[in-house]
C-alpha cells in the first residue's frame, strides 16, 4: 500500500487475515483505525459495544466458532483493563483472539502518561505474545505474526498496541498474505503404539474436547467410534464436539459430572484424551485420575506440546490436532464388548440428564427439556457461569460442533455478549442466551447492543436473587451465616423493555414455552425473565437440604 496510515495498514492486515467483523468501544487513542474502518464498513463491520469486557467476550466467542482469532478493539488505559476478562477467558479456553490497543504516543512513552499501561507486562502472563508497535510499516509485519502465534499449537489470545501517533503515521509497506493454523500429524510410531495398546484393551474410553477442531475432525471422530464401538465422553463445556443423542455419548466430564461417568473414567484401562488438556474442571479438581501417574494407560492427543503432562504423565502423549490424529487411526476395529459398555454409558447417561423437579412453581430442569425438544439441530445456546448453567449441561443435548458457547475458565457475564457475536456470525440460525440474574447484570448492558443492530435473540435470565454458586459452598461450609450472596434484583422484564426488548416474565414450568414461542415470533431481541424458588439452588439439593448437609457436616467435625 502506497502513502498508508498506521490505522489503514492495520484494517487492510485484518481484511487480509479475512476478518468480517471487529468488536469494541471507540477511543480517542484509535481514532486513525475507526477512520479506516469508515471505508471499509461494508466488508468489516464495526461491531459498537456497550463496555470493552462484552466486546473482549463477543470476540473471544466469534474465535470460538470460527476458529480464527476474534478481534476487538479498545483504547488505552480502563478500555484495555475492561477487555481482559475476555482475554484471560481466550487463554483458558485455548480460543484464538487479537486484542488490538490504542496506547500513548512514543513522545510519552514511560512517563506515566494519561491512561498509559506498559502492556507487555499487564498481559504477559495471560496471552500467548504481547508487543506493541512502534514503527508504521512494521503494522503488517506485526499482525501477521500475531495471527501466526494465535493459531500455533494450543491457540490462544494475543495483544498487540499500537501508539497513537503511529497509527496516524504515513508509510509505504507491504500486506502480508492470510495465515492458516499449521495442521499436527503424530508420528507413525506413536500411532503404531495407541493401536496396540487398543488392541489388548478391555475398557477404553474415550474424551474429547479443547481447540482446533473443524467439520472434517469431528466427521473423523464419528467414524473412529462408530468402528471401533467405544463409549465416547465430551470434556466440560464442549460437549457439541459429538452429538449427544448418538448411543455412544457417554455425558459430559466437568462439574457435578454423572457419578457413574466418573467411575468408568476411573475404570478405564485405556483413555483416550484428544483435544482436551485435563484441566481442574475436567478432571473434578485433579482427583479422577492418580498424579502424576494414572493408573489406566493415558493417551493424551493436544496439538500444544507444553501441556502433554503438565499434570498427568501419559502412556502416549501425541502432540498433533484432532483430525490429523483419528485420520491416522482409521481402520482400528473394536469388539462386542466395547460396543455393550457403550450402551450401557449412554443409557446411564440418558437418565442422568432428568434432573429431579425443583422446589417451587419452575423447574429449570423441565424447561431445558422443552427447549431440547423445540429448538433446531443448529441452534446455538450460550451461558455464563454459576450453578443455573448446570440444568442446561444435564439436560440439553448439543448436536453439533458450534452449538455450544460457554466459558471453560468459569467466567461470569458470558452468556449475553457471547449470543450477540453468535448472531453476528450466524444471522441464520436460532441463539438461545441462557443466564444466571447474577450472571446477566455483569454484562447485560450488551441488550442495546443486540437492539442496534436488530439481533433476535432470545435471553433468558433464571432469577433466584442470589449468587447461587457461592451460596452453595457458603451453605456447605458455613451453614446459615449468609453474607455477600443475597441480591436486589430489578424487574428483569421491565429493565429489557425499557431497551426495546421483547420482554416477558415466567413465573411457571407452563408458562414458559408459550413466552418462548412469543418471543421467537417478535423477530427482534427479546428477553424472558424466570422467577426462580431460591429454594432452588442446585438440581442436586435444595438451599434447606445444603445448610442441613453443612450442619452435618460440621457436627462430624466436632473432636469427640
């Protein structure tokens, strides 16, 4: 490009890279990119949030379906300190993610200027590469390297800043070309091992889960289970990896997992690992297998080499992408008896995904039912974190990979900014935002986002008027001395509408699905607010049943 600004070489590397959308708040230290941006906003449409933690949100689940790192856009300073909620989300989730800053001019550089944060030190030990630009016709240079890194290995997020005076800067440079993530192979002798160690095995199993998978890999995975007959297992929040109505799903592996799940992951004698890095959520605080040596054969498939036994040390560890490895397996064949543990995981399984009715006029449980009866194969739900979002794990069956968008490092506020960047990928398909009342108010600002730019969501907000989790261990640890968890809602239905929003409040089980069809026929954003019973706190055990439980506990503490 001839006679560039720092801001137009920037959009021109971003369209390069193939971006459609870009997700922020505007900034007086990124004025010369918005600039670009006005002539491009047919091709690269500005996405303007409401606060800099929804835009990093929205980005890191646009690189959640896409597979491509999302973009967002935020100034200095607050703007950059708002955005790493999202940005420490992309690091544990394995998302691929470019967080792009207005920083200071050089001219103040290191004198504790207005809004300045040195950022490679603020963000270095959550992104994957921190640097800033200072030099206009290296702009290029820059972003195709943080694609690079983004995509390489375990993807990740990365940050690049750019000063403001070069971004306002002139120069002549070079686009560089769109950069593809590296495919991994395993090596022939790791594969000749795995399949000798599936030969002799009696009960194998095999999790899914983490980055890098696309249409081929979980086509691949489909046919490698389906040969062979193995129980296949989804790990916390990825379970659209294998459609769950399959007979070989055998549940998810994360939070309040089945116990019977648990006991064939112990049970096993050989695991299957692909995809997945065995983190604290997945593994029930690093107590479903022994450390640092399981005691079944551990194979352990990630395409980052750094996390192949950081906790667990494997029989196999293979450090190559999904599809690349089940291709390598094709042609391993299965027994009668592999099939039959199958059956038997999915039938546990299936009774295991109807939770017992909640106190009170609503059942969470019942209407994720209904939902998963209702709602298309391709529809998207996202949520949060907190314990609303357990009914959902249970009792939804996610069909396809890109149907499930929810935060594996347990962030709070996801649900809403994460169903406004689904909708901007997928105008098409129906998105569902599944949200605690806690949960929703960290970033349910994000509804004028989703009333601008006329996206017809349905957010539903399970209102118990507290935060449920916390209240859960507070109850189990210190029963009845209630602090902290106890909220002052407001009229969830009446805040929506006051945005523009249909809006209606659910106070029974049959009143639901009613207000939902309601809602998917006003063809524009539209909110159903779910009075819970605070009662209702877990679909395990009710609030009273939690503090019993906690007094027990407590007595059985006591020295005798």
């Amino acid at each position: 490009m001839a006679a560039a600004t720092g801001g137009q070489l920037l959009v021109a590397a971003l369209l390069e890279q193939g971006v459609e959308h870009a997700f922020g708040v505007p900034g007086e230290s990124y004025l010369a990119v918005l600039d670009a941006l006005h002539d491009v906003r047919e091709r690269l449409a500005f996405i303007v949030c409401r606060q800099e933690g929804g835009a990093s949100y929205m980005a890191e689940a646009y690189g959640k379906l896409t597979g491509r790192p999302g973009v967002a856009l935020v100034t200095r300073g607050p703007g950059a300190t708002n955005a790493a909620v999202g940005l420490h989300t992309a690091a544990q989730d394995s998302t691929p993610m470019l967080l792009c800053i207005g920083q200071v001019g050089t001219d103040a550089l290191d004198r504790e200027a207005f809004q300045e944060v040195d950022y490679r030190r603020m963000f270095g030990s959550v992104a994957k590469w921190v640097a800033q630009v200072d030099r206009v016709e290296r702009i290029p240079e820059y972003v195709a390297q943080a694609y690079r890194r983004a995509l390489a290995g375990r993807p990740g997020p990365v940050v690049l800043a750019f000063p403001e005076d070069v971004l306002a800067a002139q120069a002549d440079a070079v686009i560089a070309p769109r950069v593809d993530g590296l495919p991994q192979a395993p090596a022939p002798a790791d594969v000749a091992r795995v399949r000798e160690l599936l030969a002799s095995a009696r009960a194998p199993l095999c999790i899914v889960g983490g980055p890098r998978w696309d249409d081929a890999a979980t086509a691949a995975l489909q046919r490698f289970a389906e040969a062979t007959g193995m129980p296949v297992a989804c790990a916390f929040r990825r379970q659209d990896l294998f459609d769950n109505r399959h007979p070989q799903y055998a549940g998810d592996v994360g939070i309040g997992i089945n116990p019977r799940l648990a006991a064939r992951v112990r049970e096993a004698d050989v695991l299957l690992v692909v995809g997945e890095r065995l983190g604290e959520m997945t593994t029930s605080g690093y107590t479903l297998l022994d450390i640092p040596l399981p005691r079944p054969h551990l194979v352990h498939v990630l395409p980052g080499v750094e996390e192949i036994g950081r906790v667990f040390q494997p029989t196999v560890g293979i450090a190559a992408t999904p599809g690349e490895f089940f291709a390598a397996l094709d042609g391993v064949a299965g027994n009668a008896a592999w099939r039959e543990r199958a059956r038997a995981a999915h039938a546990d399984y299936a009774g295991w995904r109807v939770t017992p009715p909640a106190p009170g006029a609503v059942d969470p449980g019942a209407i994720v039912r209904l939902l998963d009866e209702r709602l298309p194969d391709d529809a998207i739900l996202t949520n949060g974190a907190g314990n609303y979002t357990v009914w959902l794990h249970r009792g939804y069956r996610y069909r396809a990979r890109g149907t499930e968008l929810a935060p594996y490092s347990g962030s709070m506020g996801y649900g809403v900014p994460a169903a406004i960047a689904a909708k901007v990928r997928h105008p098409e398909r129906t998105v569902v935002s599944w949200n605690g009342d806690g949960c929703f108010l960290m970033n349910g600002q994000e509804l004028a986002t989703a009333v601008k730019y006329g996206l017809a969501i349905v957010f539903i907000v399970i209102d118990n008027a507290m935060y449920g989790t916390i209240r859960m261990h507070q109850e189990r640890n210190f029963p009845a001395r209630v602090i902290g968890t106890e909220l002052a809602n407001p009229d969830f239905a009446a805040l929506a509408a006051a945005y523009g929003v249909h809006a209606e409040a659910v106070r029974r089980t049959d009143e639901f699905m009613p207000a939902f069809e309601r809602a998917l026929a006003a063809c524009r954003p539209a909110l159903l607010h779910v009075l819970l019973d605070p009662q209702a706190l877990t679909p395990a055990a009710s609030l009273d049943a939690l503090r019993a439980q906690g007094f027990a506990a407590r007595e059985a503490r006591r020295p005798s």
